[in-house]
C-alpha cells in the first residue's frame, strides 16, 4: 500500500494561485477533449487538477505536455480555469528545479540574447534594412512589436515586412524598437519562471513608454496575449491589439484599399491565442474576403472549435512526442480542398510548413498579412 502526505504549504500556494480549482468535481470532460488524445500522448487534466486540489506535486512530466489551447476551458461545465491550474503547478515545479531542461535552456538565452533562440540582439532589425521603417525610440503613434519569430526566422521576416507595409500602405506613423526589442516573455511565462518574468515585463514597458506610443500592435498571438492579459498585471497601460484586428478596423475606415485580385481557394486556421483566449475570428476571415478572387472554405474544426497546432504552452521549444498535433490540422486543411492554407501565428505557420513535408501534400501556407500585400496599393 502506498502512503500519500499531502502537502499543506503546496495547497495554500496553489489555492491562492488558482481558487477556482476547487470547482472541479472531476467528470473528466477536460481529458475527454483534449487534442493531444490524437497525438497518442495525452496528459490526464482531469489528474492533475485533482492533484492541484490536493496539494500534491506528480512526478509526472504531464504539465509540460499542455500546449494551452484552453479547448477544455471551452468545454469545462464548471467554468474551471484549467490553463490557470497548471501555470500554477509549472510554477511549483519551476521553484523546486523540476521543469524540463530544455525549458530551462530557452530562459538562458532569453536572459543572455534577449530572445528563446539565442541569436544576436544585433541582428533582430535586420529585417528591416532598406525599408525606411522609424526607430520607434523617436516617437511615434503605433508600435509595431515583432516579436523573437518574425525578426529572426527569414520565412516570418516576410509576415513582418507584410504587416509593415499594409501599415504604410493606410498612412500609420508606426516604427519598431529594432535592436532594442526584446523579448515579450511568453517562454518565460509557460515555464513558470515568475521571478525573471517581472523583472524582464518591467523592463519593456520601461522600452514601450519611451515610445510615447499608446497602441502596440503584435504580429504574434502569443506576445499581444502576453501584452493583453498579463503586462497589466504589472503596470502596462497602453493599448494592445492584434495585428488583424488593427487592419481590419483600417480597412472599415477605408484606409487600405485591396486593388489586386489574387485567385485562390484558401482555408483559414484560427491561432488558439486569437480565437479561444481573445475571440479573434472574424477579422482575419474579413480580411481574406475582401480580396478579390479569394474563395474562403471552412475546416470542420474552426473559430472557437480549432484544432490547436501544437506550439503553444512552451511547446515550440521542447521535443514534440507521438504524432504532431499540425500534421492532423493539414490533413483538416487538405480535405476542404483549398491550395492555401492562411493563419495569422508564426508558430503555427512554422509547424504547418513542417508538417505538409511530412504529411506530403502540396498545400501552401501564407500568413494572412502576405495574402493582404500582394492585393494592396498604397493610397
């Protein structure tokens, strides 16, 4: 017989953290809709919420397999805040040295590089290079926040680039930080690192303020979630957005006109960070319709119902195990019948390129930014 000691101290830690965990009474519907369930490699929620409950640590390594899509949220009876529970435990389990090593390596380089990846604070801005784009210390109106992804990977550059020039294109005084961003904290955050996390937050809202911009404007989902929900938390005040929303409020106000017609059947992947987290779901479908030529098919799973990517959640930096959660949602994709696969996620564009090499179909991926350059003219 095994004897369990329930850990007082971890209790009160934990029900200060997440009250509402005490709501769960256990009827599993979170582990039932889990998508991980299709990779093969599914954490049991309904475990570790009891475990929550309970004041015990597991051994288990099961919350860090959560990408946070928060689909069981969506579908929780008891309204239990269950990405909120485990952000919890990771904290715990960040305090006690029990996060997974390659976690811990990311917050490294965060710290060191300003960035998950590690690559040189001096070539962040190299994207923009011959494209007359403000240094936002100047002052400007809007910042522009690229995020680690868009300013590092060359694929995403091109979102980046995109995104500036729809921004030009509507007469926005916008510019970016350039080798002065830094990055928005989302890897720090999913790894439970509380401590650095403040201190790095307070720091960019330090860079942000000297802006004198009032809206920040995010390419990724991850960092305007981060800007939305959690900067607040410590002190932030500007106004953040997605970039689709920002554009499609520019294209109500008639300040971007899509002139060239682009002949497409094309799918749209909803970003768990816009649809579930922000309800983000009918700009980017705005945007897409109004170029001309373009036919917009729905996935079976989509909006509020998408089937998460799998790189949220600190998942983009670990060591993906069983079958990718991607490699299902271009199989999704493929079966509409659309040529072009739009999201609006650098992570998601990342993991859906990926996948199409594996999964073998001949699906192209553009973020909707890039479809809206190739329609726009600056006016």
């Amino acid at each position: 017989m095994t004897t369990v000691t329930l850990n007082e101290e971890l209790w009160d830690r934990l029900n200060q953290a997440v009250a509402p965990m005490t709501l769960c009474y256990q009827c599993g519907v979170c582990t039932a809709v889990c998508p991980l369930n299709a990779t093969g490699k599914s954490p049991s929620v309904r475990k570790l919420i009891r475990s929550a409950q309970a004041g015990l640590l597991t051994g288990s390594n099961d919350a860090w397999l959560c990408t946070t899509c928060k689909l069981c949220e969506f579908t929780c009876p008891r309204g239990v805040p269950i990405v909120d529970v485990l952000h919890a435990l990771r904290t715990v389990a960040f305090s006690e040295h029990k996060a997974p090593p390659r976690l811990e390596e990311t917050l490294w380089k965060v710290y060191e590089n300003g960035n998950p990846w590690g690559e040189s604070r001096t070539t962040r801005a190299k994207w923009t290079e011959g494209l007359d784009i403000k240094e936002a210390l100047n002052g400007v109106d809007v910042l522009l926040y690229t995020g680690c992804a868009s300013s590092y990977d060359p694929r995403l550059q091109n979102v980046a680039k995109a995104v500036s020039a729809m921004l030009k294109a509507a007469n926005i005084d916008f510019g970016v930080l350039k080798t002065q961003e830094k990055c928005c904290g989302d890897a720090v955050y999913q790894s439970g690192e509380d401590a650095y996390l403040e201190e790095l937050v307070a720091e960019n809202i330090v860079n942000f303020s000297k802006t004198k911009a009032s809206v920040v404007v995010s390419i990724s989902p991850h960092c305007f979630n981060m800007f939305k929900t959690i900067y607040p938390k410590y002190g932030a005040t500007f106004r953040a957005v997605h970039y689709t929303e920002y554009l499609a409020d520019l294209l109500d106000a008639g300040k971007l006109k899509l002139t060239q017609p682009i002949e497409d059947a094309v799918t749209y992947h909803d970003p768990c960070y816009l649809s579930r987290y922000h309800g983000i779901q009918e700009q980017p479908r705005k945007l897409l319709e109004s170029i001309k030529g373009i036919e917009l098919l729905e996935m079976s799973n989509s909006r509020e119902n998408t089937l998460c990517c799998g790189g949220g959640g600190g998942q983009m930096f670990l060591e993906a195990e069983g079958e990718r959660l991607s490699n299902i949602r271009v199989r999704e994709a493929a079966e509409t019948g659309a040529k072009t696969l739009a999201t609006s996620c650098p992570y998601c564009i990342q993991n859906f390129e990926d996948s199409i090499k594996t999964v073998g179909n001949d699906l192209r991926v553009f973020d909707v930014a890039e479809l809206l350059a190739k329609s726009v003219r600056r006016t």
